[in-house]
C-alpha cells in the first residue's frame, strides 16, 4: 500500500469512527410539535428516571411488589409489559384414526395476561403531571380473565414518591407509586 491509499484508509476509520453528530433538518422541512407550539425543542426537554411500584395486598399475606424503571424525555411515551400468555381452553382432541379428516395443527387460542404499564409525562412548574395507564390481568381455569384497567394523570414531584392510583378488585388492593429522578 502507498502513502496516500494508507492517508485515505486511516482517513475513513477515523471518520467512521467518529461519534455521530447530527445534522439539524434543512429549513425547509416541517417543524416538529414542540417547536410550532413554541416549547423547547427535543434536545431541551428534561429527562426523568421514573421508578414504579407495584404493590398487592390481599389481607391475608405480606405484601408482593413489583417495580420497574422508565426512562423518558418530557412528551414522549414509555411501556413496560411483564406477563404470560396463556392458553384459554385444553386443544381438541386429534380426529379418530382413518376418518379421512387430514391431519392439520389447530393452535388453541391464546391471551396475554399480566401487568402492563403505559407512561408520559410533562413538566407543571417544579413538578410532573403523569399521564399513565395501568392494566392487570390474571387468567382464571379454565377460560375466565380477570382485568383491572385504570387510566389517568398524576403529578409528581420529583425525588419523592407519589401515589398514581389505587385499585380494588376481589378483595385485593394494588397501589401504583412512582418516585421521578431527574436525569437531564
């Protein structure tokens, strides 16, 4: 290899290595939400770690929890989905043999079931106002599935925790809590 093809060579890995920078978009494209409404564009919106809580009570036992964590930009969304899916009746039984009936896999239907946890968020003052929606749902044999659905706004403040909601269902009370830690 010469000189120049090696200068060349090095010049392309250290710009393919570089770190990427974006471009902004020509002037001609269209603004983005936050700019034709006149709030902060995307690199300026805050940052928030946000650490759920899930606890169950049922009265009976200790209290189970589950947490999660969401990091989100201010207007953006987040989910976080834990869960089974479950099969809702037993298969039917394979068709007697020499029935002429061909043989062919029929799947028995199915459901999803478990937490599912929806978020955004976006600055009031100091605080944060919560748009979240929570979904649990439990499969019950042998094709019955329970579901509790809430959806609404909370404010937080950040660093400390804040009750999103309370739900009841068959003598069991869920509580969902979020404490909000500002990242950027």
């Amino acid at each position: 290899m010469n000189r120049s093809s090696t200068f060349v060579l090095a010049a392309v890995l250290l710009v393919g290595c570089a770190p990427h920078q974006q471009t902004p978009p020509p002037a001609a494209s269209a603004p983005t939400l936050a700019t034709r409404s006149g709030g902060p564009t995307r690199d300026d919106r805050p940052v928030y770690r946000f650490d759920f809580v899930v606890t169950a009570v049922d009265g009976s036992n200790a209290p189970a929890s589950t947490s999660f964590t969401l990091n989100l930009q201010e207007r953006d969304k987040g989910e976080m989905v834990v869960g089974k899916n479950v099969p809702l009746s037993a298969p039917p039984p394979p068709p007697p043999s020499g029935s002429g009936t061909p043989a062919h896999s029929t799947g028995s239907a199915r459901q999803d079931v478990g937490l599912k946890v929806a978020a955004g968020f976006w600055m009031v003052g100091d605080d944060l106002m919560l748009d979240v929606a929570i979904e649990m749902s439990a499969f019950e044999p042998p094709s019955t599935i329970r579901k509790v659905v809430a959806k609404g706004n909370a404010l937080a403040t950040p660093g400390k925790p804040s009750l999103v909601t309370t739900l009841e269902d068959d003598h069991k009370r869920y509580q969902l809590t979020v404490t909000p830690t500002k990242l950027r």
